[in-house]
C-alpha cells in the first residue's frame, strides 16, 4: 500500500472535508452525521464524483457496474444536498466529503463524539484548513493550523497535550502548518488510514438536508 495517507489533496484536488470516530461502526455514523435513515449505496470516490458532477443526468456510461434505476430509487442523484461517504480502517471509522463545508458544521462532530473522541479536518481548494477535537459531546479544540493560538474549544491544552499537533506545526514551513498538524494528530491517534480504502466502494449518502438539524 502507499505511504501517502487519508484524505489528502491529491485525491480531493478541490479540496474536503472529513470526521473520524473511534470504534463507531461506519454505518453509524454515517447516519448520526447525514441523518438520513435511508439505505446507503455503495459508490466508489470515482463514481461519487461522477454523480456529484452529472446528478440525475448521469448516463450508464459514466458510471459503469452501478444500477440507474438503483441509484434512482435510492435518492442519491439528487444533487441539491451533500454527498457523504463513509468508511473504517484500523478501529477508527470516517465520513467524507468532497469540497464539503457540510461536516464541518460543529454540532456535527458533537453528536459523532458522544460516547466517545472524534476529529474533523477540512482543506479548501485555495489551502485553507480547520482541524476540530471533541469527547463525548463536546468540542475541546477547534482552530486553523495556520492561527493554533487562536483556538475556540472548551479545553484545547487537553488536545495538544494528546497529540503535540503545535510542535509539528512550529518544526515546519508556514505553508505546511494544516498538513504538519493533521498528520501528527493521525499519527499520534492512531488514525492513520491508507489512501486506498478510499478508493474502494463505501458506504454512501446525500445527508438529509444541507444543514445538520436534529
């Protein structure tokens, strides 16, 4: 498998959004997070991409070995609400979003860290980056890698006494502080997923509205 891990901004080139639970079955918290009860599909990043891009005009051609009349049926063409994947890999379980800003709504990673620790990092096309912590319902960090003194959780000097995410960001370039951080938070969670789970078909659907409601 490749070193380079999970995501990053070779396989979102318009940027992402993503959350990450510990010992979450995937299904559930791609439906805590897309509230959407509905069955997921199983859609790889390629062909999620496709349906983001061609929504109910897609064509068989564009989308091979899926099911129109399948993905129809299932809701997951219609292009007006977020398109949610949702995956595991080494105890820790992920929703991921291309371009987002869906997930990076903070009730969001509240809800996905009751009973437990969750993360969410996002990175726009033109770079800039949010990185989120929180346990058990509520947010200790929430900062840009970029300002880590500038940060809006409850307890941040929990969070960076786990990961030591500042040392990483300080030991690097300006214009590495998101990546620096973010994989220093994987490392030091144990978070490290390869690039190609990705690439294989997970578990997918449009969340339930454009914003979070409960």
């Amino acid at each position: 498998m490749s070193t380079v891990p999970f995501p990053s901004s070779q396989q979102y080139e318009t940027g992402y959004y993503s959350l990450f639970a510990r010992g979450v079955d995937p299904a559930e918290l791609l439906l805590k997070v897309s509230k959407n009860p509905g069955r997921p599909i199983l859609l790889d990043r390629s062909e999620a991409e496709a349906i983001k891009i061609f929504g109910i005009d897609i064509d068989g051609e564009d989308v091979p070995g899926l099911d129109l009349d399948e993905l129809q049926a299932s809701g997951i063409l219609e292009d007006d609400r977020p398109l949610l994947r949702a995956g595991s890999h080494g105890g820790w379980s992920f929703v991921i979003e291309s371009e987002g800003p869906y997930l990076g709504q903070e009730r969001i990673l509240e809800v996905a860290s009751i009973g437990t620790i969750a993360f969410s990092a996002g990175l726009t096309e033109v770079q800039a980056g949010w990185i989120s912590y929180a346990e058990d319902g509520q947010i200790l960090s929430s900062f840009d890698p970029l300002f880590p003194e500038q940060d809006y959780g409850k307890n941040p000097l929990i969070f960076e006494g786990v990961t030591e995410y500042r040392e990483a960001i300080l030991s690097g370039q300006r214009h590495e502080a998101y990546e620096n951080a973010f994989r220093q938070i994987q490392r030091k969670l144990r978070c490290i997923i390869p690039q190609e789970v990705d690439a294989h078909r997970l578990l997918s659907v449009r969340a339930a509205g454009r914003a979070f409601e409960e």
